[in-house]
C-alpha cells in the first residue's frame, strides 16, 4: 500500500527540490521570502511573496495558513487564514490582500521584504466556473473584492464575461478595481457615502443584468446583505452562485471543528466545516455569510 501524506515538512523557496516531498502531498508548509509589502490605505495591505511549485498549484478561492509573527510580547499560537489574491505561476509569486483587524494581522503587517514568511496550504475548495457560461457575475465588498479577483482572473482567460459589483464605503476602499480592469471586466462601484450601495439599488443593478441575459451565474463575499439578496435573485430566476465564507479559524486542516456553520441541504440543516468543506460553497445552501 503506497504511504499517503498530507503534508510534508517545510519547503524553503530556492533551496528546496520538487523532489524533497512526494508528489501526492496534498498541503505543503513553504517558507517563502516577502518581495514586497506595501500598505493600499490605512487598514489593508498587499503581500506579494515567493512561491513553491506546490502553492503555485492554489486555485481561486482556496487560501492558505499564513504564520503570524506577534505585533506586541504575547506570542500568538494560531496562524491566520488568508485567501490567495493572484497567483502569478510564470513568475513563481504569491499575492495576499488582507485588512489588518487583529493581533495576528497586524502582526503579519510587521513583515518587510527579505523576510520570511511561513504559509500552509493550499487549502479548502476553491471557486469552479461551467464552461457553458457566457457572462457572470462578482459582487463583493471589503476584502471579499481581494477573493473574488482571482476568479474573475480565471473567467476572463477562459473567454467568460465578467461583471464586478464592487462595494465600499468610499471609493478609497473601492479595492482591486484595477485587477477588474486589467482582465476587461464592466466594473459598478457602488459606496455608501454616495448611497448607490444601498441593498435596493443593488438589486436592481443585479436585475437589470438578469434581463440583459449577462447573469448566468452569481459569486460573492465579504458582505452578508448583499450575499441575501444575490441568493434570494438566485432562487428566483434560477441562476446557480457560490459564496467564498470568511471564518476564524484554528488548524485549518478540519479537526478542530472551530469554523463550523450552517447550511441547508435538501430541506434539512447540516454543519460543514468552512476550512476543508469549503470556504466556497453552493449560494443555495448557505444560510449566512
């Protein structure tokens, strides 16, 4: 019976092998080096680090296990769950764009480039798109916009209309607009400060999309109002989502059981785990973001 492992020791960008570590390790522990780390305003960051083979394997939606060094004397004992912002395989890169909110994110905040940061994955299930589709539609707010960027990536090489719904509450925080651009996606800001976020406006710009025949599927984070409204439209007009969940998370690996929630399968509730039994899953079954 052939050995399986899951995860492998650390893999260390530019001295480690693809051949140190069996091939059908599925999770790796890389110690990658930061290229760069910039701040985008005052409360979120981008981090663009090294990548192994193995993490460059990331699909959209999947994130990894990012070890935190601690901001202050305490130690920090959990790492942070971080969704994957781009992947750049040609350039061997990883990008994180993350709200610093915690004593873990302003934590991983202190990194400079030349550091090393040590990243677990990738882990979860990542975002799928149907071949068959011609448009979709992303709607998001916050850092959910930094999940949703990657597959809109993914739609728009493979030849999919993208139509981005971004929210915030000014445009200062209008994240990843020109990650939408660059793929050629039609972007609809929409702020608070000018209103145009309010949940009635945005159904109404979702319709509109519904009846121009440019909706054939529904993607989502980081906003539990706007996810209602988007599966509520879902069920009405038949159009299939995913919703990517943002979770506090322990292991990330599943036995732990912290980042449970609950879902309605066929009538009935159920607990799934959001770190291995997603963190995407059917727009349908979710009950709440």
């Amino acid at each position: 019976m052939q050995d399986f492992h899951y995860a492998s020791q650390p893999f260390v960008v530019g001295r480690s092998t693809d051949t140190d570590f069996p091939a059908c390790t599925t999770v790796e522990e890389t110690l990658t080096t930061v290229l760069s780390h910039e701040w985008v305003n005052d409360e979120y960051k981008h981090m663009v680090v090294t990548a192994s083979p193995k993490a460059l394997t990331v699909k959209p939606g999947q994130f990894f296990h990012i070890l935190c060094p601690s901001s202050d004397e305490g130690d920090l004992w959990f790492r942070r769950p971080q969704s994957v912002y781009a992947i750049d395989r040609e350039g061997g890169r990883l990008e994180f764009l993350y709200k610093c909110v915690g004593r873990g994110t302003h934590g991983l905040a202190t990194l400079k480039p030349g550091e090393n940061c040590n990243i677990l994955g990738p882990l979860g299930i990542g975002f799928t798109v149907d071949s068959a589709w011609k448009n979709i539609v992303v709607l998001g707010r916050g850092v959910g916009l930094a999940t949703l960027a990657p597959i809109s990536q993914m739609a728009g090489d493979a030849g999919v209309g993208v139509t981005a719904i971004l929210s915030a509450r000014n445009k200062e925080y209008l994240l990843s607009h020109e990650r939408f651009e660059k793929i050629g996606a039609s972007i609809v800001p929409v702020t608070d400060d000018d209103g145009s976020s309010d949940i009635q406006n945005v159904e109404r710009i979702l319709l509109e999309l519904i009846a121009a025949a440019r909706a054939d599927a529904f993607y989502t984070c980081g906003s539990n109002r706007l996810f209602q409204v988007m599966k509520r439209l879902g069920a009405q007009h038949g159009i299939p989502g995913q919703i990517a969940m943002e979770q506090i998370m322990a292991c990330g690996l599943g036995p732990c059981y912290v980042c449970v929630k609950t879902f309605e399968v066929n009538g009935e509730r159920v607990l799934r785990r959001v770190c291995v039994e997603g963190p995407v899953f059917d727009i349908q079954e979710a009950v709440g973001c």
